[in-house]
C-alpha cells in the first residue's frame, strides 16, 4: 500500500486547519483590543456574559455525564465481543470509545468557543458604532468569523490527527466514524438546550413587554430581558458552533469512507483524503474573501451587501481552488474532470438555497409583506398566513438540492464509466462520489456562512445592550446590523439545512458501503432495501415520524417554560413598587433561573429518544430496518425544518417590518397581531428547526457506529 502520509498533498488538511487557527486568534487580538470605555455597557454585557457561562457550565456537566456514559457501553461492548470477529473492533472497543470522547468533547469545545467571543464581540460592536455603522458590521463579523474559523479548523485537524493515529488507510474513516457520533450528540444537546433556553425567555419577554406592557424590546425594565439575551449566547453562537463542528466532522468521515472504495480499486489515495483536502480549501478561500466584507460609498443603509461581497468571493474562490485540486489529483484519471462538475453543483446548491432563504425571509420582500399585511386583520390571519408562508417555502430548496444532487451523480456516473477497473457497479460508485463530492463543495462556504451565523446574535446582543444602556445616536446602526442578523441566521440555517441533505445521501451510502463490508465478512446477504417488504415499510414510517415527535417535545418546552415566563414578568410588572416607572430594578435572576432549568429538564428525552429508537429497531428488525428507518427521517425531517426555519424567519421579519414604521408600527394593533405571530413561529426557527438537521445527521452516524449490535453479533 502507498504511504498516504508521504504524499504532499495530504499536508495541505493540517496546514488548512492550522491557518483557520490562526486567523482566529489573529481576529480575537483585535476585538479584543477595542477598549469598552461605556460602564453601563459594560456592566449589561458583563451580566450577559456571567449568565451564559453559569448555564453553559451547568449544562456541560449534563451533556458530558452522557457522554461518558455512551463511551462506557462502547468500551464494554468491544470486552464482550466475540474476539474472532475482527471487524466489530471497528465499531467498539477502546479505539471506538476514545474517538466517540474526542468528538464530544471538541464539539463542546467548538460551542464554548462560539459563546465565549459572542460575549465579548457583543459590547464592542456597541462601542464601534459610536465610530460609524461600518466599524460596527465588521467588528460583528469578525467576531462571528472567529467561530467560523476555529470550528472548521478544529474539525479539520481532529479529523486529520485520528486519521493518522488509527492507521491512515482506507479502513481508518470507519474507525473513527465515533468521533462523528460524539460531535452529533453532543451538537444535539448543545443545540436543543440552548433554543429551550432563549425561546423561553424571548416569548415571554414579547407577550408582556411589547403585548401587554407595551414597551420596547430589551426595555431594562422587563425581567425577562438578560435571559433573552444570554440565551441569544447560548442558543444562536454556542449550539450552532456544536452543530456545525458536527457537521464538519461527520460529513469529512463520510466522505472519506466512501473515497475509500474508490482508492483501494484505483490506487489513488488522493479520493480516500479528498474530503479534507476539500475542506481546507474551502478555508482558504474563507481567507481571501473575508477583506471583501466592507461597505461601499452609498451603501451605509444596506449592510447586508458587504456580507454578501465575502460570500461571493468566498464561493468564487472555493470554485477556482478546487479546480486545480481536481486537476492535481485527478487529472491523470479518465475522466477526472467530470468530478469538478460535481463539485460545482455542489457550489451551486449552496448559492441557490441562500438566493430562496432571503426571497423568503427578507424584510422587503413579498412573503414577509403578506404575513405583515395579514396583520392588520389580527392574530388568527397573521398566523394562517405565515403558516401558509412557511409550508411554501419546502418547494423550492428541496427542488434546487434534488437538482444538485441529480447533477453531481450524473457527472460522478460518467467519471465512473470512464473507469471500468471499479468493477461491475462502477457508473454506481462513480456517481455516489459524486454526490459526496456536491456536498464537499457546498460545505466549502462553511467558514464564511458560520462568519455570517456568527454575526447574527452578536449584532442582536449589541441591540440590546445600546438599548439598555441608553446609548444615542447608534439607534439607525443598532436596528439595521439586527435587521441583517435576523436573515443571516435564516440563510445559514437554510445552509444548514440543505448541506443536511446533501450529508444525507453522502451518509447513508457510508452506511450501506460499511453495512454490507461487515456483512462479506460473515459471508451474510447485503442490505436490502424493498418498500414491498413490511420491515422497511414499517421502518421507513417510524423514521419519518421521529423528526415530528422531536419537534413536538421540543415545542412544548418552549410552551411550557415561556408560560412560567410570562406569570414571572407579569408578577414582578404587579409586586415591585416603582417598576414599570423606572424607579427599581427587575429580578433578572429569576428569569434566567426558569430558562435554564427549563433546558436542562427538557433537553434530555427528546435527545435520548433519537439515540434509543433505532438501536432498538436494528436489534429487532435488523440493518436493513435501519437503513429505512434514516431514509424516513430524512423525508420527513428536511422538509419540516426548512418550514420551520424559514417560515419561523418569515414571521420574526414581519413583525420586524411593522416594528420600522409600517403599517402602523410599534404599538398598534397590527404590531400586537405580527408579535404574538412571531412567538409562534419562535420556536419552531431556534429551538426545533435547528435541531433536526443534527438529529438527520446523529441518525446516520449512529446507524454506521452500531452496525454490529444490528446483525445481533453481541448476542443481545
């Protein structure tokens, strides 16, 4: 076998990740250079930080209990093994136990990070706008692209550093498939606690202050305002950093599984490390294009145009690298470049899904006017057509990514034919690189879209300590970066969402590719997948309804905590002299108390739920019940995220919208009607949306990490 590790190519994943490392730093010296001259900005932003870090720290403890927990039964589980079976080392043991840890932890890390410099961004954005409505949008953005680059840069070289310490050849991504489902896990957790948390408060903050009391948002005066903003931290910066680590890692390792099979036939090692390859490119051209995120003359208004400059060029330069990557490693191949078609397909996806999320979601656009103008009639017309809105909005991203996909196996089955020696299936191996390929190339945005995701909770952070701190004259700057905060953290979920898909499709091929391996091996039919068969029928539904039983637990927490939320606002607006005056303090304390126990309470069930029911259906049915039980998951669970996601963003937009001056403005009926719209659609955008694309993702790894226990070999 060749020595993967000789090959210079294979440097370029660690140098990648060491460079988006050091950019992070780089960006975190100069924020943190900017002096926060403002004492009552400060102390605000200091309450924000104290509260974030004291509910991260509780729910650490919570996550990593479990995670030690799961790493226990794969350790025991490769102790009871039968030892004449080698490949279930493979999957359990202490190799599977250690990477299951690395993930976990380095997803938790990746969250800690995402929170810590949210926190410490979020006052000096204040402190820039004083300077002008451009130094606020980049110190924003450069705080957001701190999380960015150290979450692909952590993923890429945990990645790489496992791939070299498990063996670094074509069986290692199946070894360290655990690090996937540790990074899922604990993505799942991070990202379903933090949305509890913030939407708990963010409801109940709006009913009473905005509805019944009548004041601005982040009025001081409301209890419920620091939780809101902690949970900005907590939810937005901290949960989306897990998430996105997960997705990183676990679509690297899947990728590299199934360039594995195309490496050992070819005996080019270059498809087997591709995946990271492809990823450190995407880095790279994060770097160049992140200067670009600068306003022009005339453009002081319209922010979101420089963000968009950075994601241009970043997506432009991600297609220019990966051809002389193509053309590197595989030009000397039959039809190599026909893999580069792949990718750009890939590349397309992710600008058309970002194109279709802004129509839907931005402010000035014709689905946010409709639930703006249905307002005016009340609340029940505000939410049947923002419901309506939001069903709407499935079409066209599942369309545009069943078109990628479609594109990308085309190309990779012309790649395939051009090269018989993959065997009699090779138009079929072909085309499932190439779809691998789609995915590595829409995930090569990854850096700048989490820049932009980052951003989002930073700039609404700084909105609300302007406002409670009495800042003046920043008021035009504060709303505008929160305008464009909101749609940035609806295009990146929309991002999200369709590299869900994409990971999908790349996983589960991973899963019947390392199923059917470990199935040769016991001399054992492959995995077979007929709808006329009851088991798959019958697998395929419980998969399509976990995404909706998830959605309906985590919704209800929501529910259940924002009601304490509000009773508690409401008591401390009747039982404290001198509060709705000004003349005393709120008890911040009590609010952030129902948010985070809220959370904790609520997180666990519907996160261990995820994990139970499909080892339960492989136990008894077996590993073709599993693979239908993923692909009804992700049926179901895409289209109904995307609704959630976008339609939730829709809602928040229109009552934003209102909140500018139209249609009556803030205070009116119309407001009243757009507010109590936007509770509904809260929940479903931050705290279940979210979550489903991790939930898709924990399904597939989880399926590859216990193929094993499916096919009964522990005896249980």
């Amino acid at each position: 076998m060749v020595n993967i590790l000789a090959e210079p190519y294979f440097w370029i994943a660690p140098i990648g990740g060491f460079a988006s490392i050091l950019a992070a730093l780089i960006l975190a010296w100069r924020i943190l250079s900017i002096k926060v001259d403002d004492p009552k900005a400060a102390e605000i932003a200091s309450a924000i930080r104290i509260g974030a870090y004291a509910f991260m720290k509780r729910q650490y403890t919570t996550i990593t209990i479990i995670a030690i927990v799961i790493a226990a039964i794969l350790l025991a589980a490769g102790f009871v093994a039968p030892k004449d079976v080698e490949a279930v080392a493979v999957h359990f043991g202490p190799g599977a136990a250690v990477a299951f840890l690395i993930g976990a932890f380095a997803s938790l890390l990746a969250g800690f990070i995402a929170m810590d410099m949210a926190t410490r961004s979020n006052v000096r954005t204040v402190i820039m706008a004083k300077r002008g409505i451009e130094p606020a949008l980049k110190t924003a953005f450069h705080g957001g692209a701190i999380m960015g680059l150290l979450v692909t840069g952590l993923s890429l070289l945990g990645v790489t550093a496992l791939f070299i310490l498990y063996g670094a050849d074509e069986t290692t991504p199946t070894k360290i498939i655990g690090m996937g489902f540790g990074a899922s896990l604990v993505a799942l957790f991070a990202q379903l606690g933090g949305g509890i948390y913030t939407k708990a408060a963010d409801v109940g903050a709006d009913l009473v202050g905005k509805v019944e009391a009548g004041i601005p948002e982040d009025d001081p005066r409301n209890a419920a305002v620091i939780a809101d903003n902690v949970g900005d931290n907590v939810g937005d910066s901290a949960g989306r950093g897990a998430d996105l680590f997960e997705s990183a890692t676990a679509e690297n390792i899947g990728g590299m599984i199934i360039g594995g099979v195309i490496a050992y036939w070819t005996q080019n090692w270059g498809f087997l490390i591709f995946p990271i390859i492809a990823r450190a490119l995407g880095i790279f051209a994060t770097l160049i294009g992140m200067p670009f995120v600068r306003l022009s003359r005339g453009e002081e208004h319209k922010p979101m145009r420089a963000l968009h400059k950075g994601l241009t060029v970043t997506t432009i330069m991600s297609a220019v690298l990966f051809y002389v990557a193509i053309q590197l490693l595989f030009g000397s191949e039959p039809g190599g470049i026909y893999l580069y078609f792949s990718m750009l397909a890939g590349l397309a996806a992710s600008i058309l899904v970002q194109v279709i999320t802004d129509y839907y979601t931005g402010r000035e656009r014709g689905p946010v006017r409709r639930i703006a103008d249905a307002s005016q009639t009340g609340t029940a017309t505000n939410i049947i057509t923002g419901f309506s809105v939001g069903l709407e909005t499935t079409a066209l991203p599942i369309a545009s990514l069943g078109a990628c996909l479609l594109v990308a196996y085309y190309f990779g089955t012309l790649f395939g034919a051009a090269n018989p020696e993959l065997g009699a299936n090779a138009s079929l191996i072909g085309g499932v690189y190439g779809t691998t390929l789609a995915t590595m190339g829409m995930l090569a945005v990854m850096g700048m879209v989490l820049a932009l995701d980052g951003f989002g909770p930073i700039a609404d952070n700084a909105g609300g300590i302007a406002e409670m701190s009495g800042q003046k004259g920043i008021d035009e700057s504060m709303e505008a970066l929160d305008a464009v905060g909101n749609t940035t953290k609806a295009l990146t979920k929309g991002f999200a969402m369709g590299s869900a898909l994409l990971a999908a499709q790349l996983l589960f091929q991973a899963y019947i590719e390392a199923g059917n391996e470990y199935l040769r091996s016991l001399s054992l039919p492959e995995i077979k997948l007929e709808l006329s068969n009851p088991v798959v029928l019958v697998s395929t539904l419980i998969g399509a309804m976990l995404p909706f039983i998830f959605s309906a637990f985590a919704i209800r927490a929501v529910g259940s905590a924002a009601k304490e939320m509000v009773n508690e606002v409401r008591r401390q607006f009747r039982e404290i002299p001198g509060l709705m005056e000004g003349k005393a303090k709120p008890e911040y304390d009590k609010a952030v108390d129902i948010s985070t126990r809220a959370a904790l309470k609520e997180m666990v069930l519907p996160g261990l739920l995820v994990v139970i029911v499909p080892i339960v259906v492989g136990v008894l049915l077996g590993l073709s019940a599993v693979g239908a039980l993923v692909i009804g998951a992700t049926m179901s669970g895409i289209p109904l995220a995307i609704l959630m996601n976008t339609g939730g963003a829709a809602w928040d937009n229109a009552k934003k919208f209102i909140e500018a001056g139209n249609l009556g403005g803030k205070g009116s009926p119309t407001h009243a009607a757009a507010v109590v719209g936007d509770t509904v659609g809260d929940p479903m955008k931050d705290t279940a949306g979210p979550s489903l694309h991790v939930l898709i993702k924990l399904l597939n790894t989880l399926s590859i990490l216990f193929i094993p226990l499916f096919i009964g070999i522990l005896g249980l």
